[in-house]
C-alpha cells in the first residue's frame, strides 16, 4: 500500500470508539437540561447513520450554523455539538474497525493534535463536564474549547476519508451538499437576527419589505448563533470563508441545471451573510477566495482544452489562439464587471438588471446559426438601444442621484462602457454552441456578482468604516504589540508557544486587557455565590420566557462595600447588540443599589416590563449590568417572578454554578482576539507548531501533485479556502472558536486530499 498503514486487526479503532461514546454519555447525562430531546435525537442519529452514512455531514453542518443552547444553558465547554460528533466518531470507528486505512498526511495531522495536547493541556481540563464557574476565556479552560476543535476536525476527517475509499466523487457531492444546506442555515439565521422576517410577513408595502431585506445601513454587526459569549464576528466570518469555497466549488460540479441553480442560490446566502457582517476583511477574503478558485479551475479546464486540440491538429498555433481567446475572455467579462459597476452609481440596480438582460441577448445572438450575421448584428444594435434608454431612464428619475451635478458626458461614457464589453463578447462567442442552461446560469452569476460589488462597496455603513481604516490599523498595530509584550517569549515559548487559548489570561494578567475596567465575574462552587468586578461591558444574562403584556417582580441579594449602579432589563437579543439593544431593550431600569454593612446583605426590589414580542422576535432574556462601581459585587440570589407569582429563573440562587446563566461583552473585543492568524500562530503554537501546520499544507500540495490533481476541483477549492483564510488573517483570528476550527481544520487535515488508492473523478 503506497503511503499508507493499515493494521485491518487493530483493537486501536475499539479504544476510541470507547473513549468517544464515554464522553458523549457523560456529556449527555451531565447537560444541565434537555436530557430526553437530546436523548431521543441521538438515537434518532444513530439510526439515521445505519441507514445513510452521510448524514453525519448535513446534521453536523447545519448544528455548526443553526444549534446553540449555550444562551439557554450556559454550557459552553462542552455543548449538544460536542456530544454529536463524538457519537459520530464512535460510530465510524466501530464500522471501520477492520478495514481503515490512515494517510501519510493524516499521521502528520496527529502529531499536530498531540503536539497541542501535550503543550497545552491543563488538569483543570478534567472539569470540563462540570457548570461553568469562571470567565473561562481568561482561564486555562479557554485552551480546551480551542483544543476541541482540533480533535473534533481529526475524528470527523479520519471517518470522511473511510468513506472517501469507496467512492470519493459520491463522498464530495455530499460534502458539497452539506455545505449548501449549512449556507441557507446561515442566510436564515441571519434574516432572523435582522429582524427581517417580521417585515416580509407583515402587511407593509413592497417597497419597505425589499428596503429591509437589502438594508446596509444598519450598525448592527450580525453573529449567527455561533460567536461565543462576547461579541466577536471572528467566528462566524471564519465559518463563512471555510462554507464559501465549498458553495462555489459545488456550482462547477454539479451537472445537472437544478442542481446547479440551487449551488448559486447557496453562495449567494453566504456572500448576503457575508455582507451583512460589514467587516472588510472578510469582503477582500471572499473576493481572493473565489477568484483563486476560478483562476485554478479554468486554467485546468482551458489546459484540458489546448491539450485535446493540439492533439487532434498537431499545431501549437491552434494552443497560441486558444491562450488569444482565454486572454479575450477574462478581459472582456472583468470590463464587464467594472464597467455595470461604474454605471450603478448613476442607474442604481437597473444597470445589473438590464445589463444582464443584454448579455443573455448577446451571447444568444452570437452563437445563433439559423439567422444571417447582418440580422444578428441589427438585433445586437437594437438591444444596445434599449439598454442605453434603460439606464439614461433611470438616471433621470433617479431619487438618490442629483441630475444637477453629473454632466452628461460621465453618464454616457459610463454606459458606453459595458457595449465595449458586450461587443467584444459577442465577437468571441461567435463560434460557440448555444447551450441555454449554461447561458442562464453564467447570466445569473454575472448579476449577482455586480449585485453584490454594489451592495458591498456602495452601502453608507461599509462607507463608514472605510473612512477609519487608519485609526483602526493602529488600534490593531497597538493591541498586536500588547499581545507581543504579554508573553514571555524565551527560548522554550519562542520553539513551543504559550499554549492554545492562552492570550487573554497572559493579557490579562499583564494589564493590557483591564478587566478591572470592562467588567469580570466568578462564581464560589461552594457557597454558590456569584461575585462580580463592574465593568463598563460585561452583562449576565439568563434566557427566559416573557409575556410583553406583562409586570414581572425583580429581587436581588446582594453584598457591596460601596454603591454600584446596574442596568436591569427584559430585553430579546441575539448575540451583540448596538441599534437593536435600545430596540429590544428600551424598557431598562436603571437603580443604584445602597451599600451593605459587614457582614450583612440586602435586597432590592424593581418591577420590569417586557418590550413587544412577535413570532419572528428574538429570544427574550433578563439582563444585569453593572454601569459603574469600584467595590466587587457580591450576588446570593436573583428572581424574577410573574404576576402569578411564578419564579421564572433556573439555578437563581448559583448552586449549580453557572448553569443557565449566559455572559456577553457587547463591546470590548480585543481582549479575547489575537486578531491575526499568524501571530496567533506563533504565539499559540511556536516555532515547531507553526512548522507542522506549514508542512501539513505543503504535504497537501504533494498530495494533489502526486495524483495529478493539482488543478482539479477538489484542489482548486483547498486552494481557495488557503487563500480566503490567510487573507482574513492579516487582521483577523476566526480559530479561536471551537466550531470554527474544527471545521478549518477539518480541511487542512484532508478532507479534500486524493485518495491514497483511487482518484478523483468528476461525474
């Protein structure tokens, strides 16, 4: 066997199984709620996997974007994600035990994991199962949640590459399906925390339903379900980069039309999640992701190409011309894509709308045969015409562009523009074959590419933050040098690292985080009493149902040496906040709690009102904040009672430590970010461990190149996911959320690699 071990007696595949389905009945059974539903869908899983083994890639996808309970139980060490992929890969390997087979490349990626555990493990690990009882991202327990991730990624990749062997094309279409299905998740998810739903189905008029549903002025940063307990959209921006390579692979190699239509439909609800997010690392990581993919793929395609017909006419001068027409081509669609973009600051979307109308009629005439040059040529001249009218039209009754101010001679030049392009197309494609599918598709991706340029360059918000681009670089160049200037740094963490997760304590520790300032909490495990250091963003949150037409009755006991001001309310809130706090919370009761004497504690009273609840509404949630204080806050107990007198708060009195309570920090990010992937490398992995991750995607590269698949698809989208992830790496950390690397990581330890014994085929 070429590159490969394979042990078909082993008892090793037995003790992970049994390792694995120890720690999914433990975590299971130690959940502080929702025993019989998880219960009953784990065996409904389990069923579901003897039945179609791949069903572990669309629930696990979809759970990544769509299932979080931590809000509503607040476990996040080990959470119902966790539990599933654990019983995933107990499963696999009991069904594999006999006939595994483990790569070259997947040995290398064990020693990366066990490298991690044995620089970074922590016997405060061993209490993973229990409530949380600490700030854990400045504890060691924060170097288990990222630890995870790459264990979960080892697991799930072994039992994809199983599947692989017996057919890697069937086993790609449904990773590439999966990915689909976790991008409408995403694009729902994300419509919900907008608040759009409740205006699509209301009686509001059409106009104000499509002005929500393409809203860009909006300061609200949108987090899915999955960014941790603090604000951050590192997360969910790293997800969205790993989910978009895959869409966009799946549009070239789905063959069927429907098939094909619904691939676009997936990388447009990215590239919306993405938009969505306002973050313009993420915007230039797309963009590098997908044109990677797309250089990678066609320049496979047009080699295929040039090779078949230098073949069959034995000239390199044909070759010549086809590298003539593929210089042609990208020409003539990039001038395309600037030149409807030019336009659409004068004809607004009228310009993508007709302009994709005109190619469709274009490209048609073109390639047309039953109808004579000339009568092609009129209707191209006519089409041009209408086009011309369309976007002039436009302008005119514009009520965003002041028709005073634009001389004539910019609108016309910008409209000129895209008939350059458009003739240039229609003299390349004038030998082609009509092939109708294709033409609608290349049509729809045309729009939606100028679609989303429009919206993503044009948008005030993304305006906004363009204009402090060089404030926010120094903020990054400072907190960099703060992150530099917390570790240690000698010859042992220079060659090992500090160890996964450990920046925020080391941050902290050195005064560079000032939790004193932005707020901290712990809870006594055995006197059950939460203490809490005020601070100017963190919030305590417990998720429960409210009535908005109802009175509720707030208690606290409490303990305090001095006054401290706090903010309670019963907001509905997702995960971060700015202009959707004062909508969802604008009923907040603001009171300065008296100090107590030695000794002694004391309890106040308030009376709440909820704000309006809707179908689509965010989840309801009490929330405590304390605005201001220099003394420690000592809570015994918290209630919440509605007007029957019904106590509305699980675990109130904190015996089970922080089960059920929730923490955020709407604001103050940069504590827990290293924001930068390759210092977050260096510090967290060191010299061997930066080295191991170098040598795992050059052993990748090997790999494709071994089997003669450097260009192939599955290569072009590992390519692609390479270059979005280190380009969003310049000012961005998206792995130090578990869900995020896992799945990361999940690719790098070669999901996508060729099979040691049989190759990739495209259907």
């Amino acid at each position: 066997m070429n590159n490969a071990l394979s042990s078909p007696h082993d008892l090793i595949p037995i003790f992970f199984a049994a390792l694995l389905a120890l720690f999914a009945c433990v975590g299971l059974f130690t959940f502080p709620s929702h025993h019989i539903f998880l219960l009953v869908t784990a065996s409904a899983y389990i069923a579901a996997l003897r039945y179609f083994s791949f069903t572990w890639l669309y629930v696990l996808l979809f759970a990544t974007f769509a299932i979080n309970l931590a809000p509503w139980t607040g476990r996040y060490l080990v959470d119902e994600l966790d539990i599933f992929v654990a019983i995933t890969g107990a499963y696999f390997f009991i069904k594999y035990r006999n006939e595994y087979e483990v790569s070259h490349h997947l040995l290398l990626s064990v020693l990366l994991v066990v490298y991690c555990l044995l620089t970074s493990f922590d016997s405060s690990w061993v209490n993973v199962f229990a409530p949380l009882s600490v700030n854990f991202y400045v504890s060691p327990l924060n170097g288990f949640v990222i630890f995870k991730g790459l264990v979960w990624a080892l697991v799930l990749v072994w039992a994809f590459n199983q599947q692989k062997r017996n057919n890697s094309t069937r086993a790609l279409k449904h990773l590439l399906q999966a990915s689909m299905l976790a991008a409408f998740a995403s694009f729902i998810i994300v419509m919900w925390e907008k608040l759009v739903f409740g205006t699509l189905f209301s009686a509001t008029d059409i106009y104000t339903k499509v002005n929500t549903f393409f809203n860009l002025s909006s300061a609200y940063r949108t987090t899915g379900i999955v960014s941790g307990m603090h604000t951050g959209g590192e997360s969910i921006d790293g997800l969205y980069l790993t989910l978009l390579p895959l869409a966009f692979g799946a549009c070239f190699f789905f063959k069927q039309s429907t098939t094909r239509f619904v691939a676009i439909a997936a990388v447009v609800a990215v590239m919306y999640c993405v938009l969505m997010g306002f973050t313009r690392a993420t915007y230039a990581a797309s963009f590098i992701s997908m044109a990677v993919f797309s250089v990678l793929y066609f320049f496979e395609k047009w080699r295929d190409s040039s090779t078949s017909n230098a073949d069959a006419t034995n000239s390199i001068r044909h070759s010549n011309m086809s590298i003539g027409l593929v210089i042609g081509n990208v020409g003539a669609y990039l001038l395309l894509v600037y030149s409807v973009y030019s336009l659409h600051k004068y004809a607004g979307y009228y310009a993508e709308l007709s302009a994709g109308l005109l190619y469709v009629i274009a490209i048609a005439l073109s390639q047309l045969r039953g109808i004579n040059l000339f009568m092609r040529l009129i209707g191209t001249i006519i089409s041009f015409i209408g086009f011309i009218y369309i976007n002039v039209d436009s302008f005119n009754n514009s009520q965003w562009v002041d028709t005073t101010v634009v001389s004539k001679s910019a609108l016309y030049f910008a409209v000129s523009l895209p008939l350059v392009a458009f003739t240039s197309l229609f003299v390349i494609k004038r030998n082609g074959i009509l092939e109708l599918p294709r033409l609608i598709t290349e049509t729809i991706i045309l729009v939606l590419v100028g679609v989303l340029m429009a919206a993503a360059f044009s948008g005030a918000r993304i305006n906004i933050r363009a204009e402090t681009s060089a404030s926010d670089l120094n903020t990054r160049l400072d907190h960099w040098q703060g992150i530099v200037d917390s570790g240690r740094w000698s010859a042992i963490d220079i060659a090992l690292g500090h160890g996964l997760g450990t920046m925020p304590t080391n941050y902290a520790l050195s005064g560079k985080g000032e939790l004193d300032k932005i707020g901290t909490f712990k809870i006594d495990p055995h006197s059950g009493v939460l203490t809490i250091i005020p601070g100017s963003d963190l919030m305590l949150t417990q998720r429960t149902p409210i009535d908005s037409n109802g009175a509720y009755l707030f208690e606290m006991t409490y303990t305090a040496n001095d006054e401290i001001k706090v903010a309670v309310a019963l907001c509905r809130r997702n995960m971060i906040i700015f202009e959707f706090w004062a909508h969802g919370c604008g009923n907040i009761v603001r009171r300065t709690l008296p100090p107590t004497n030695a000794g002694e504690s004391k309890t106040y009273l308030m009376g709440l009102t909820a704000t309006k609840d809707t179908f689509f509404g965010l989840p309801g949630a009490l929330t405590i904040k304390t605005t201001a204080g220099d003394v420690p806050l000592t809570i015994e107990s918290i209630s919440l009672v509605n007007a029957d007198g019904v106590q509305l708060l699980k675990n109130n009195s904190f015996d089970d430590g922080g089960d059920f309570w929730f923490f955020y920090y709407d604001f103050e990010h940069l504590v827990w970010h290293i924001k930068n992937l390759y210092l977050s490398f260096a510090y967290q992995f060191g010299v061997v461990g930066a080295l191991l991750i170098v040598a795992l995607i050059v052993s990748a590269t090997l790999a494709f190149n071994s089997k003669e698949q450097l260009l192939s698809l599955p290569a072009a989208i590992f390519s692609a996911f390479l270059a979005g992830q280190f380009a969003f790496g310049l000012f961005g950390d998206p792995l130090d959320s578990s869900r995020t690397n896992m799945w990361f990581f999940f690719l790098l330890f070669g999901a996508l690699l060729p099979n040691t014994k049989r190759q990739y085929r495209q259907p």
